[in-house]
C-alpha cells in the first residue's frame, strides 16, 4: 500500500504573504519521485496550539508528516515544541548538536548567545539530520508507526536535505515504488474543449490523466505508479501518443518546455528567422524569445513602436491607415509585421497592437482589444483578441497568443 505524507508549513510570514512557499512544492515532487501519496498541505503561523492541532490533524490522516521552518533559535520558533506535543514525547538536550553548533559559531567567529541552545534540543524519539548549510538541524521523529521529519525553512538549508538525507528516508519508507508524471503542454485549445475529446482517457485510473488551465494553454497531467523510473516511462508512452493523436499539433511541449523554447526549436530546425514589432507588449516576446539559449540562431531582432510616429518610421505603417483605422486594427498590425519582415530582413514576423488598460478603451475598441499580425513568406494576417484580466495578464496572454499564432505559420512552412 502506498504511504501517506502531509507537508505542514509553518511561519506567519507565509500567512501574510510576505514569502512564496516553493519549499512545499519542492517536497511535493520529492515525495512523488519516492513513491509516496502527499494527500494535503496545511500553512499554519507561529503559534503553539494551532501548531499542535495542524501537526495531530496531519498524524490523524498520514503516516509521515514533513514539517517546513520554525527551527530556528528565537522565541517564535515552535517545531521542536509542537511535534513533541503531538507525538506525545518529551524534549531532550542534545549534547551532539551542542557541540557541532558551537563550532560553526567558532569557525564563522560569531558571537555565541545561550539562545542558541534552543537548536540543541529535540523530541527524545528523533535524531538530527546535521544542516551544512546552516545551523538548525533537521530531526527525524519516529513513534508509534508515525514519522515527522522537520526541515529548516531557508531554502538554501531546505533543498539540500530534502534531496540528501531525507530523500532517502522517503525511498526506504516508499517501498521502493515511484509515482512518475509528465506534462503536456496544449497551445490553442480551451479546457473544456480539451476535456470533452479526452473525457473517456481522463476516466482512467491507471495511469491517471489530469487537465490543468493555464494563462493561455492547457496542461495535461499523465501519472503512473510503478516499481520504477523506467517502467512508469514506458506505461505513460502510449497515453501520450493517443493525446498527441487526438490533439495534433497543438501539444507544443513536455514537462519544463515552454512555448518560447518551442517557436525557437522549431525555427531552428526550419532554419528560418523571426523579427519581432510590439506596441503594448514593449519588447516582451522579443524577451521571451530571447530568454532561450541558441535563440541568436533564428532571432534577428525586434522593435518597440508604441507611439504612432514610430509605428511609421521605423516599420513603414502607412499614416493614412493610421488615419482610417487607428492604431489598434487589423490592418495596423498587418502593416507592422510586413513592415518589420523586409526592414529587419527575417523570414517570419509577428505584431502586437492594443489596449492592455486600466485606461485607454473606448466602445469600439474596449480594454483588452488586441491585434496580432504574422507576416511570413506565404502570407500576412492579423488576428483579434479581446482578453479580459489586468494590465499585466492582458500583456502576458499577447505574447502568448503572438507566439501561438506564430508556430502555427511557422508549421506551415
């Protein structure tokens, strides 16, 4: 059977908002690649009773509970405290730490404060994890068929133990199985529309398959049980094939890919080159494109005409299509990209135009409203987009949809 594990977070600044907890997503993936269930997560601030009630409510519904942060030397820092309450254990002095935390103190030469000995105390049931990269310990608390490991927060001090000494902890009480999952990423394609031609795949339970909406595309979640790597591997091939079956050429990418890596990939391997004219985006697809290592091999370069002025002099828009459309049009788009393909000398082009807001709508061009033009060597287009959010989601899901539309003539070729 499949072990249970629970993350418990703790510190008020995470409540606050003060600090982002990518230490549990970390944990998250640890615990997955050891074969092991993380069922919940819980987020509780420093104090003593909530911290016991979150740790006995985790114990209640899993057999390992990794806690994150409140190791430290202060007052405020309650893990020791709180896991020994709710294993019912007691805290003992530990003359070991004692000693390795006054040497680094010695070797760092800092000051040595009795404070510090709060570090050296730990449930009588664990034994410490020594933390090279800092000076609270790590603990392992076996009881009752129960075990808590608590880590430092500082990421520095988290990572590395989690994937030393915990991650093999998490492989012997794993059992030797992995939980392997891949992603799909989907280009073009709406959730629902996603879900409806995948629906009887997504019924499955071995291997499990999982929609996930994201600004402008759509992951999928392929995941299998197995006894390892390799063999998981081999049972998520044919979902796959059956999803890029189904969905063709809008799967752009796996895992880590991101779409800018793909248009790149692909260009590279059509030996083809892009050039980039952007008014509301400001130079965010050229960055984007430009954030891929080897990107220089098909990126000629881009300009940012977001007044009207530079619109015609640097891409050749026409002041009588100024005139009669405005800037945010079609046709002002179309004459960006053409523009920025023959200037720029690239075989491929792409155009952003619009309202990214708060202000600047109208009625018949509201917030939102944006235009993106393809110039290629086949032809030139201009697509409209109305995209509801913020300033800056608006200006994110343009660059979005520009190298969406982008691949696709580049696919053409």
């Amino acid at each position: 059977m499949t072990p249970v594990a629970e993350t418990v977070s703790i510190g008020t600044e995470l409540l606050l908002g003060q600090i982002v907890d990518t230490n549990a997503s970390e944990a998250g993936r640890v615990l997955a690649e050891c074969g092991i269930a993380h069922t919940h997560r819980q987020t509780v601030g420093d104090n003593f009773p909530r911290l016991v009630q979150a740790l006995k409510l985790a114990l209640s519904r899993a057999e390992i509970v990794l806690t994150v942060g409140g190791l430290g030397p202060t007052e405020d820092d309650l893990t020791r405290e709180g896991i020994a309450e709710a294993l019912g254990d007691s805290l003992v002095h530990d003359p070991a730490i004692e000693a390795h935390l006054r040497s680094v103190f010695e070797a760092r030469r800092l000051p040595w404060l009795d404070s510090q000995l709060r570090q050296a105390q730990r449930p009588s049931c664990a034994r410490p994890l020594i933390n090279r990269n800092g000076t609270a310990p790590g603990l392992v608390c076996q009881k009752d068929g129960k075990t808590v490991i608590a880590l430092p927060g500082p990421r520095g001090e988290f990572v590395p133990l989690l994937e030393g000494p915990v991650r093999e902890v998490f492989l012997q009480l794993g059992g030797g199985q992995v939980i392997r999952s891949r992603v799909l990423r989907v280009i073009g394609i709406g959730e629902s529309v996603v879900e409806d031609r995948l629906k009887d795949l997504m019924a499955g339970s071995d291997p499990t398959l999982a929609p996930y909406a994201k600004t402008g595309e759509v992951h999928l979640r392929l995941t299998k049980l197995a006894n390892d790597r390799g063999s998981a591997d081999q049972a998520l091939d044919p979902l796959e094939a059956e999803i890029r079956r189904r969905l063709g050429d809008a799967v752009y990418g796996v895992d880590d890919e991101t779409l800018e890596s793909a248009v790149v990939s692909l260009l590279k391997r059509r030996e083809a080159t892009v050039s980039t004219a952007e008014s509301c985006t400001g130079g965010w697809i050229g960055a984007r494109l430009t954030s891929v290592p080897g990107s220089s091999d098909c990126f000629v370069g881009g300009v940012v005409t977001y007044s009207n002025r530079l619109k015609q002099q640097l891409v050749g828009v026409k002041p009588e299509t100024l005139e009669a459309h405005g800037a945010v049009s079609a046709e002002v788009a179309e004459e960006m990209a053409l523009g920025a393909r023959e200037r720029l000398g690239s075989d491929f082009s792409v155009s952003v135009t619009g309202v990214a807001g708060p202000g600047g709508g109208s009625e018949d061009k509201p917030v939102g409203l944006v235009y993106i033009g393809v110039a290629s060597p086949k032809s030139i287009e201009a697509h409209r987009h109305l995209f509801t959010g913020l300033r800056e989601t608006v200006r994110l899901r343009s660059t979005q949809m520009a190298l969406f539309h982008l691949r696709n003539r580049v696919l053409d070729l």
